[in-house]
C-alpha cells in the first residue's frame, strides 16, 4: 500500500516519506528536534529516538566553520553541510536558513534549494540581513523586515517549492527584537495568510509571560496553522508541557554542540596536564564505538562479500 500525505499526494520518495512523517507529527504533537551540527551529531539524534533533527545554523556557523552565527556562512555552506546531515538519518531533517541569505530572491532560491536537496523543512526568519543571533544579550533593538514584505517573500517561496510535501516554518522575531506581542501577532497572521506551514515564535522572556500572550491571542485568531517552540531561554519546560500551551514542535537547537564543547575542553585540559592518551580514555567514546557508529563492520563486509 502507498502511503499518502494530508492532501499532498502520494509518497514516492525517501524525501517524501520523511516529510509525511514531519507533516504527521505537526499534526498530532510534539515533534522534538534536537540541533544537529554535523553528521555524527545527527546520527546520535536518531540512535537517542527524537522525533526530527534541527540543522542549526549557529551550529554550522560555529562548529563547521569557527564563525559566529551573523549571517557569515553562505546559503551555499550550509546547504553543503546539511546535505552530509540529511544523507545519515532517516529522520526528517529541518533546516535552519536563518533569512534566507538576503533579499527577495535570496529567500525563493533558498527555499527550492532546499527543497531539491530533499530535506524536510527549512525554517525563515524575519530578521533583515546581515543577522544578529536571537540569544546574543549585547545589542539594542533590532528592526526587522517588514511584515508585507516578509509575507511577500514567503508567499513567492511557497509558490516556488517543487514538491508541494516540503514544509516552510515562519519565524517571527518581533518579541526577541522587543516590538511586543501586538506585532508578533500581526506578523503571525501574516505570514501564515502568505502559506507558511508553520509558526515559530521566539521570546527572551524566561517567565513564558510573553509566550503566553502570544499563544492567547494566536487562538483568537482561529488559524490552525502549527506553532514551533525554540526553548533554550525558557528551559525549565518539557516538551509535553510547551505542547499542552499550544506547540506542535518543539526544537532543542544546541545542547549537543555545547555538550561537544564542554566534553573537547575538559579532555584537552587533561591530555594537556597528563601528557598521555591514558588519563583522557575513561572519559572518552571508546574507538570501537566510533566504529559502530558509523557501521564500519558492515562496510567492510559487503566490501569483501563475494
């Protein structure tokens, strides 16, 4: 039997299976994304049983890269590097595309991209270009881009996408850049009048007072379009708990780059005190382990089958 997708048409790829499983998701909740920065990362996602990895863009930018996450790395190096992601998970792979790299066109050509790349989702935001990181504390308020023109550019990617199973999240930064819940509304509703399948909307508020706002009047509105949750400043909440408010996703974008991190530093500190591989090996993966992960067993022997 075909599987279908909510009128969307049958599935006849990988890609489109993937995206079903994304679409399914949205529709029951809480998908939870886990924040990818390269293809080992992914592959611990899916062996830990989350739901979709998150291709995070402050993480191709620091992990990949050395850079911050200020619109730096082009559309062209984050697509390179979620290729590698999307090529090791049969999870559904969501990309974040920061502001789509630029202007009008920029936003279409990443979104079909993308899209053509077979990844599930890519997320936008209405941050003007060049960005600034939501979770930086040292910068003012921030304009954004404005609320008919980001619809226009959405409206226009979503027209673009080849496969019509492809998902677009809208993020609205009008709370992180302090314009209030009365414009993040207004930007909601628009962008999800312009097409976008979902909605993601960030605030700096740990109280979740700003959220709650938001979500009470989001209901007023009577749009079912889902709502995706990023809750690294708000940390305390579980998924299940951001799912009872109203999220249909939920994305922990980069616990696993800081975990990288953190466990790379403790370990060149001892290898640099101890000056020996022995004082770092009960704290590290083993060798064999690296070896499972990446199925080299099983490449060796379909190698040398005859």
């Amino acid at each position: 039997m075909v599987n279908t997708l909510p009128d969307n048409g049958p599935v006849t790829s990988r890609a489109d299976a993937k995206r079903a499983r994304l679409r399914e998701g949205l529709a029951a909740g809480p998908v939870v994304a886990v924040g990818a920065h390269d293809a080992m990362s992914a592959i611990l996602i899916e062996g830990h049983g989350f739901d979709a990895v998150w291709v995070s863009g402050f993480g191709v930018s620091a992990m990949a890269h050395g850079l911050p996450d200020l619109n730096l790395v082009t559309q062209t190096e984050t697509l390179d590097a979620t290729r590698r992601i999307e090529g090791v998970t049969d999870l559904p792979v969501v990309v974040d595309c920061d502001n789509g790299y630029g202007g009008f066109s920029n936003v279409v050509r990443t979104v079909v991209d993308f899209d053509r790349a077979g990844v599930s989702a890519v997320c936008i935001e209405d941050n003007l270009f060049p960005k600034r990181n939501s979770l930086y504390q040292g910068q003012s308020r921030r304009e954004l881009v404005d609320t008919k023109e980001q619809a226009r550019r959405l409206r226009a990617a979503k027209a673009a996408q080849e496969s019509p199973s492809f998902v677009l999240i809208a993020r609205v930064e009008a709370l992180i850049a302090g314009h209030g819940i009365d414009a993040a509304i207004e930007r909601a509703v628009a962008y999800a009048e312009a097409g976008a399948d979902a909605i993601l909307i960030h605030s700096k508020d740990k109280s979740l007072q700003e959220i709650e706002g938001f979500l009470a009047r989001w209901r007023d509105t009577g749009l079912s379009t889902p709502l995706v949750a990023v809750p690294t400043l708000f940390p305390d909440y579980t998924a299940e708990q951001l799912h009872e408010k109203g999220f249909s996703m939920v994305i922990l974008a980069n616990q696993p780059m800081r975990a990288s991190v953190q466990a790379m530093e403790e370990t060149l500190r001892v290898l640099r005190a101890e000056g020996k591989p022995a004082a770092a090996d009960p704290h590290i993966a083993k060798v064999n382990h690296i070896f499972e992960l990446v199925h080299t067993k099983e490449t060796i022997e379909a190698d040398e089958s005859q």
